[in-house]
C-alpha cells in the first residue's frame, strides 16, 4: 500500500464516516530489505531525510510471496534443521549425552553374549560410574551355582528419575535383572529450585528422546516448562541446541584440558560398565581444584535441602515396580566425605533419614549404607572415587552383593517375606 | 510477553490463526433493538475485536489490573473527545483539554516520577540538614506508559485541534491504544494515522505477510544477534567501569551505543512486522540514526515517532523555532530535557537530554556559521566533510549514552574517567573474546553500506525464490543460534 492511497489489501468499509487523509509519512532514505517493496523514488539530500512506510509492492514480489512462503522458506527451513541433527549425529555429541547409549550398547552386548547368566545391575549416577567394578564380580557364582553377569549402569547426573525410567526400559526390552541395587543420590532429591541443584537441573531435556521426555515429564516439577524446552529444541533445533552450537565452534564439545578436571563422562568404560579411572591424577593441587569445583557446584543447594516431592515419588515408584515385578531390590549410600556429608542442614538430613525410614519400612528394603566406606584421601572431590577408592568400595561391595543374593534366593526367608 | 519469546510464539500464532483463517468477510448480524433500530456486528468488526481483546490479554498476562487502568483512561479520553467535538465554546473546550492532559500526564507523573521526586526532595532535605524525609510509595511502574499516554495525548490535542475527528466507537479508541505491537514500547502511533485504518476492511495479502515477515526477521537479528549479544560486553563494564581497563570501557561504551540502537529499532521492526501481519501499519521509528550528520539530524532519524511528537505537541507550542536564537535554544533546552526525562526518573537522563538540547543549539549556531562561509560550507557537504560530520556527531552520541545508561553519576564519573585517561585493566569475559565484538560491528556497517546502496533492494527482486527463501532461512538460523540462553527484555520496556 502506497502512502498515496494504494490500498492494497483493505477496502474502505461503507456505511462508515468518511476517511480522513490518507496516512502519510515522511519520505524515507531507509534502505531496509523492506525498502525493496517500494517504487524507486529520488534518493533524498541527508537533512531532508526522514522515514516513509510504503507498502507498494511489485508485481513480481506479489507473484513470489506465495511460492516463497508456502514453499521454499518451511523448504529451506526443514532442510536446515535435519541437516544440523545429521551434523550433531554424525560429527558432535556432549559426552554425557553419549554416555547412556553407550552403557545400554555395552549391556546388550554382555547379555548376548551371557544369556544365561543371572543379572546383577546397578543403577546409579556418576558415583557409581566410578565407584563399581562390577567386572570383579562377573564370574563369581550365585547361590544357585550360575555364574553371575554383573554390570554397573550408573550414569552422570542420573538420579531416581532416570533410574525409573531405566527400570521401565529394561522391563520393557524383557531385561529382569536377578538383583537390582540403586544407587540413594540424595542430592538429586532436593526440590527444584531456581539456583539450586536438583536432578531436573542436571538434565539435558534437549537430548531426551520423546519417549525418555514422556516418561520423565511426570517427575518434574514444571512440566510445562520441560516440554517447552523438548518442543523447542525438536521444532527449532538451532534455538534448541544453540549453546551446544556455540560449544562446539570453540572446539569444548572435545573437552579441553581445564574441563576435563570437572567432568569425568569423557573417559572410556571397561566391558562391565565402569568408567576406566586409571590415569586420573591423584596430587593434593588436583585434589584441592576438584573439591572447590564440587562445593561451588553443591554446597548452597545442599545447605538448603528440601526433599522434593516429584522426586521421591520416582524411587517410590522404581520400589512399587519391582515389588508388582518381584525383583530383588536393595538401596545403596554411596561413600561420601565427611567434608561433603556436612554440607546438609540438619533438618535437610533429618528429611533423608526419615525419608530412608519410610522406605525401608514400606518395602522391606535392604539398605547398603556404604557412607563412610572410604577415607578422604579416597575421594577427588570429596564425594567422586579416585582409582583406590573405587577398589576398595568394590571389595567391600562383593560379600555385600553375595549376601543380598544369599538373602533374595527363591525359598529364603526374604523372599518368602517379599511373596 | 516479549515479541522474541515462545509465549508470544504461541499467542501471536492463535491471534494470527483466529484472525485470517476464519471467514469473518460472510459474518453478517443484524440485532434487532427497541424503536426499530438495529445493531449491525459485521465480520471486520469482530476482527477489531478480536484484536482488542487479545491486546488485552497481552497486556493483563503482565498486571490485570494495569491493563483496567489503561482501559479506564482511554474511556475518560473517548468522553473528553466526544465532549471537544460537540461543544463549540473555547473557554470549555480548553477546560476539557486540560483536563485529559492532566489526567493523562497525572497518571504517568504517578506512576513514573512520584518516587524519583521524592528521592529528589529527600536527598535535598538530607542536604540541607532537615530531620525529615518521605518514604517511597510502593509503586509498580505500568510497562509502555510512557508511550500509550502520548498517544492518549496525542488523541485529545488533536481533536482539540479539530485536526482528526472524535471517535465514536469506544472500541476503536481503545483498540488504538491498546494494540499489542506498539502497546508497550511504541512506536508512538498517531491518532489520525491509527484510526481511519481501523475502519478498513482487511484482506490477506501474501506480499504483506511476508513484508511483515521480513520486519520481524529484521527485528529479530537487530535483537538476538547485535544487542544482545552486545549487552555482554556493555553490561558488566556499566555496572563497574573502575574493575574493567580503558579499552574495555571504550567497547562497552561502542557496544552499548550499538546495543541500543539495535534493541529499540528490532523491537520497532517486531511491532512493525507484526502490525504488518495482522494489516496495519504503524510509523517507521528509525532511519539509521548512526549515519546522522549533526545531531539535529540525529533527531530526525531517531525514535522519530517519539522526536515528531515532541516536535508537534513541545516544541512547536512552545514557539519553536520562530523567535530569536535565544528563545530556540530554550525551546531545544526544555524540550529535550523532558524528552530525556520521558525515558526514565533518573536525573542522568535528565542530564543526557539537557546535553542534546544544548548540542542541538550549538549545531544551530555553527549551521548559521557555516552559511555565511561558503568554502567551509562546500567543504562540510563534500564526502570528507560528511564522513567527517558523521563520525564526530556519532562520537558525541556515544559518549552522551555513557550519561544514559549509567545507573548513577559517580559510575558516570567512574566510566568517564576510564574512557579520558588511560588504565591498564581486565578485560570482558566473553567467551568469544573481543573478536564477536568486532564481528558485529563488521556486520553492522556492512549493513549500512548495503542499505545505503540498495543492494538488498536490487537483489532481493532478481534472486530466484528458492535463493530468497534459502536467504530468509539463514537469517534465522542466525538468529537461532545467537538468540542467548535468558531472553533479554527491551531496554525500551522499562521506559
């Protein structure tokens, strides 16, 4: 529509009082793309410059609007979306992200491999990616004279909503595992909070497949939000996975050498599930870096520890399904400093004690409390094994595990109990 | 509810949905009322409607209560309009004008000022020794005043002025109010530019959804991918000019020059775009105001519908520019001065615009120098001389924007004394280091060159539709991958 009068698109309406004066604006020196829309005029002296809103529009831009819009920009803009998840696929992935394909790829394979072994699995977060050696005990015999195939399917920044979920997907694929134990991350209970560390913060949910999306949406304590995030990632990937984009141009998708202190998910995995600590350095300036890193990371979320009702529900859920399953079940505490361990407020551990209480009297639960299984110097940040502590957490594990299965066996008092 | 946001994705998508793709032309109803008259609701004013009441709601998903008053308001201005149309004594009619410019102004003096004055008084009772001092009144600042008022004024002046007719239909007055696009940070819409376009009737036009395409892609990248991003490097230097070196406060002061003009104009461009969209049109509100040649011309390529306004409604009743060069320079001084405080109670703002008032009398008194010296004239119009022009006129700017967005004189002090005497110091923290800095700025005047020399405008008609669009794509994909990971309000909103 010309400033003249042009009206393209609009009609004067009758029945109406009459118009007044056309708008009309001052004339424009803008050379905006928009500008191509208007006929070619005179271009003005800088002082007489003002701006003009002229919608005149030729005839050839009026002919390409439709196949423009309707065709070539969705076009274009599909193309563009799949080519960047065939990039991330192909080239890129944030090393946790690969993670849990990786594990679930290695488990599959042992199963294949070892059909008719009974199945040990744990279900934890980074600690028990690093803690359990689960090939130390793959072999040993169960109390039915099987030999057993253990392996450890802990995963960075997976808390009770990912194990429940990782509950679900094994049950799903037939997988039932002879003893299940999971791992208590009592961090990842805290209430979501904005600034405060809960295990709805730690996840990626522009990763999260649609199905891991669906399962998980009912813990969190914003759905709405979460999907939103999922949805925007699927329909704009670019927007979704923008500062991943960004990681990626800086080349820290690779994990320069200073990231590489925080995060651990880069190492290898053995054939057991456990992540390969052997050269991770043990020198009291490593250490002290590591232990800062962690308390920066926890220490307020833990000093103001709420336990959170979503996330509760999920180990509730994981207890109610494996009793409805009938699979053996117990719940382990993962070593902790005590450094780490006096980061809860008193009524924050009140609420896990009580909360663990409850647990154990609803499902007759067995409880591995392996807290203070490990000494300081164990420990790279106060609550992560280095190499000697995932040893020794190990050895003491082994009689731990016997002792369960001992317990679980069809026609003991447990399982009877559980019956 | 901000125009780059997935809210206003989805809002704007069912207004957009609702608005187009139901066949409201065929609506036709006819209600019959007592003394044989009729109600006749045709689909175009459902249309408006359907505006009106989304434009409600975009304001009330921010305060109900606020959007009422607006409401409130706008209903007072529509009586006032109807009452200035019908009666024909001066004396009453000024009565009525005064009334609507004090109810309209008492309001935003509320709202806006009531704290800043009190502050004010405060701090000269605690100055002059005085054992007393006022509270602050707990008051919410209601997004867009500053600007919906303006355009309340504007209504009433111009009625008054018989310059547009009083609306009758109340809708229509609050729907030019209220209209979201321009509702909470312009462009300061004209009554009689706003108000015949209401009784158009509206037909989809595929060129015109995609020029409002266009706008907000264009908004959208002045946005994400320079302001924004911008804001990282001006933000922390603004907030402690004495914690950064001298060459970090020289790019936080670029940066913020850049970020502002980018911020304010992409939103323009959104409301534009969106106006576009739904088939209407509001005022252009720059005209690349960094390629200016003095600082009255900055003033014309500015924020024009705020300038214009002032111009029109300030300035010109004030005397404007007719009498001597003595009482020009006090028209520019008080007209700018409240122009400066018009964007925000802070008495650097006041300062920022009693600076430009002075440099507009200046650069009155040096034009009138130049016309009695032709060589200097000739000299000031040639390529050199306007390059010349154009970057001392955009370094003032600049340096006048440190008293614009730093949040107290002493940081003013603080940055000021950085930019003029050299100290080693930090640098941002950007993980891109200065080299997204100088990026931008490459972009940015490469924008220029090639919006001066129209070769969008001749390339955009020759490229073949697939290159179009492939280009559209691109331009969001940019701004996709540059959109930061806490969206950003408009620095314009608060104002």
């Amino acid at each position: 529509m010309s400033s003249s009068g042009s009206t393209v698109g609009e009609q004067t309406l009758t029945g109406h009082p009459p118009v007044s004066a056309p708008v009309r604006y001052p004339q424009s020196a803008i050379r905006y793309p928009l500008s191509a829309l208007a006929p070619k005029r005179p271009r003005p002296d800088d002082d007489t410059a003002a701006p003009c809103l002229t919608l005149a529009r030729s005839r050839r831009m009026k002919r390409k609007a439709r196949l423009l819009l309707l065709w070539w920009i969705p076009f274009w803009y599909v193309i563009s979306q799949l080519a960047l998840f065939a990039w991330m696929d192909e080239s890129w992935q944030m090393e946790r992200t690969f993670s849990p394909p990786r594990k679930w790829a290695i488990l599959h394979k042992r199963l294949a491999e070892m059909p008719d072994r009974p199945l040990v699995l744990m279900l934890g977060s980074s600690r028990t990616d690093q803690s359990f050696q689960a090939g130390r005990l793959t072999g040993q015999l169960a109390p039915d004279g099987r030999p057993l195939l253990v392996f450890n399917l802990g995963l960075p920044a997976a808390g009770g909503m990912h194990h429940a979920l990782y509950l679900n997907d094994l049950l799903a694929e037939g997988i039932r595992p002879r003893l299940l134990l999971i791992e208590f991350v009592s961090a990842f209970l805290n209430r979501s909070r904005r600034g405060l560390q809960s295990e709805e913060h730690f996840t990626l949910v522009p990763w999260l497949s649609a199905h891991e999306m669906l399962f998980l949406q009912r813990y969190y304590t914003n759905r709405r939000k979460m999907i939103t995030e999922w949805l925007e990632a699927r329909l704009a990937p670019w927007y979704g996975f923008r500062w991943n984009v960004h990681e990626h141009f800086l080349g820290r998708h690779s994990h320069p050498p200073e990231e590489t202190k925080f995060d651990q998910s880069w190492r290898p995995i053995d054939p057991w599930g456990w992540r390969l600590l052997r050269d991770m350095p043990n020198t009291p300036e490593f250490r002290a870096l590591r232990w800062a890193g962690a308390y920066h990371m926890y220490a307020q979320s833990l000093q103001n520890f709420e336990l959170g009702v979503k996330p509760a529900q999920a180990l509730h859920d994981i207890f109610s399904r494996c009793r409805r399953e009938n699979i053996p079940v117990a719940l382990v505490l993962m070593p902790v400093s005590k450094e780490f361990r006096d980061l809860y407020s008193p009524e924050g551990q009140a609420q896990i004690d009580n909360f663990l209480a409850e647990l154990r009297r609803r499902y007759n639960l067995d409880i591995i409390d392996a807290t203070d299984w490990l000494d300081k110097e164990d420990f790279d940040d106060g609550h992560h094994p280095l190499l000697s502590g995932a040893e020794k957490f190990t050895t003491r594990m082994i009689p731990e595990v016997h002792k369960l299965l001992a317990r679980t066996e069809p026609g003991s008092s447990k399982a009877q109990n559980a019956d | 509810m901000l125009f780059c946001s997935w809210t206003f994705f989805q809002f704007f998508t069912l207004v957009f949905a609702l608005y187009w793709f139901i066949p409201w032309r065929r609506l036709h109803w006819e209600i019959p009322l007592p003394r044989q008259r009729r109600f006749r609701l045709t689909g175009d004013e459902v249309r408006v409607w359907l505006l009106l009441v989304a434009s409600f709601y975009f304001y009330a998903s921010w305060s109900r209560k606020l959007a009422l008053l607006i409401v409130v308001s706008t209903l007072l201005d529509y009586c006032i309009g109807l009452g200035l149309e019908a009666w024909q004594d001066s004396r009453l009619r000024r009565a009525l004008l005064t009334l609507s410019i004090t109810a309209n102004l008492g309001l935003l003096c509320f709202f806006k000022y009531s704290n800043f004055f009190l502050a004010s008084l405060d701090e000269v009772l605690i100055a002059a020794g005085a054992p007393v001092w006022f509270n602050t009144l707990r008051i919410i600042l209601p997004i867009g005043i500053s600007f919906y008022t303006f355009e309340a004024i504007n209504y009433t002046v111009d009625v008054y002025r018989r310059h547009v007719k009083a609306e009758r239909n109340p809708a229509h007055l609050l729907f030019f109010v209220l209209f979201f696009p321009h509702l909470v940070a312009g462009p300061i819409v004209r009554a009689k530019d706003f108000l015949p376009q209401i009784r158009r009737s509206k037909r989809w036009s595929w060129a015109r959804f995609q020029l409002g395409g266009e706008y907000f892609l264009l908004g959208m990248l002045k946005k994400w991918v320079v302001a924004d991003q911008l804001a990282l490097y001006a933000d922390p230097v603004f907030a402690d000019p004495s914690a950064y070196g001298s060459l970090a406060n020289w790019i936080a002061m670029l940066a913020f020059a850049l970020q502002i003009y980018c911020d304010f104009s992409g939103y323009s461009d959104m409301a534009l775009g969106t106006a576009h969209m739904l088939g209407y049109k509001l005022a252009v509100n720059f005209n690349m105001p960094y390629l200016a040649t003095s600082v009255s011309d900055y003033w014309r390529r500015n924020h024009i519908s705020l300038s214009t306004w002032l111009r029109d409604y300030l300035f010109i009743p004030l005397g404007g520019s007719r009498g001597t060069f003595w009482q020009t320079c006090r028209n520019n001084l008080i007209t700018m001065t409240l122009g400066g405080l018009w964007h925000g109670a802070n008495w650097n703002f006041a300062l920022w615009g009693l600076v430009h008032g002075v440099s507009l009398s200046v650069n009155r008194a040096f034009r009138s120098f130049c016309q009695v010296r032709p060589g200097l004239d000739n000299f000031l119009k040639s390529w050199l001389g306007t390059a010349l022009r154009r970057a001392v006129t955009f370094f003032w700017l600049a340096q006048g924007l440190v008293l614009f967005r730093a949040p107290t004189f002493a940081l003013t002090q603080a940055m000021y004394a950085r930019l003029w005497f050299p100290v080693e110091g930090a640098d941002v923290n950007h993980i891109y280091g200065y080299n997204l800095f100088w990026g931008i700025v490459a972009g940015f005047v490469l924008f220029h060159v090639a919006a001066c020399r129209q070769w969008w405008e001749r390339l955009s008609l020759r490229l073949p539709t697939p290159i179009l669009g492939f280009t559209y794509v691109l331009a969001l994909v940019l701004c996709m991958v540059m959109a930061p990971i806490f969206v950003k309000p408009f620095l314009y909103m608060q104002f």
